[in-house]
C-alpha cells in the first residue's frame, strides 16, 4: 500500500492512495482534520467487521452506526488516550449474543486500525440494538 499527501495551500492537504483514492485534509479544521480521518478509520474497519461477522452469522442486520468519543491528550502530542466506539445495530430478531461476540471479534482480532492503536491507547467498546 502506498499514498502521497500533497500540500496545497495554508494548511490544506491531498491524499492519494495507489489505488486513486483521495481525502482532503486541513490543519486548520475547514476539512477533516488528520485526527479526524484516525478516529473515522476506527471506526469504518470496525464497523466493516462487525456488518461481516452478522452477515456471516446469518443475523438479519439492515443497519450499523458507529458512535465514536475520544479523548486526547491535553499537551503536545494531542495523541488520543481513549476512545469508546459504541454500535448501534438494526434488524429483525438479532442475537445479542452474536453483536456481542462480532463486537468483541473486531476489537481483539480483525480490526487493523484498532490494534494498531493497542497499548496506546485505551479502547472501550459497547453495543446497543436500535428499537423499530
């Protein structure tokens, strides 16, 4: 995997992946923000594991939103200390039982951008399922 992040004026940023992919970013907060697109990684790779998981547990899921709070460290480097990634799960006779065990999968095994952050950082992870 390879990408290019190109300066563009004051503090704004390009980013291009290999594959033609580009996110805009800015220092100054009028794009999204270097942090910003971290936590949104969090919580896309989660997210993708646990729509998986359900599908593959033959959970009729027809939604998943991924609530993120983090906090970050008050001095320089603002890295993050914690972040807690809350899943709102919809669909018909879901097994809580399986929510949990997809949420749990993600966190300690499949998701990427999570373990890249373990040791570092302290990841809380919690579920709800949305009432119809």
């Amino acid at each position: 995997m390879k990408a290019t992040v190109s300066w563009q004026s004051d503090m704004k940023f390009v980013g291009e992946t290999d594959t033609g992919k580009r996110i805009e970013m800015d220092g100054e907060g009028s794009q999204t923000t270097p942090m910003e697109a971290v936590l949104l990684a969090v919580g896309a790779c989660s997210s993708i594991d646990v729509v998986e998981i359900l599908k593959k547990s033959r959970q009729a899921i027809t939604g998943c939103e991924c609530q993120l709070d983090a906090q970050r460290a008050d001095d320089a480097p603002r890295v993050f200390t914690e972040i807690h990634a809350h899943y709102v799960i919809e669909g018909e006779n879901l097994s809580e039982k399986h929510i949990q065990r997809a949420v749990q999968l993600s966190a300690e095994k499949y998701c990427s951008v999570m373990l890249m952050l373990e040791g570092k950082v302290k990841i809380k992870t919690s579920f709800s399922i949305a009432a119809k």
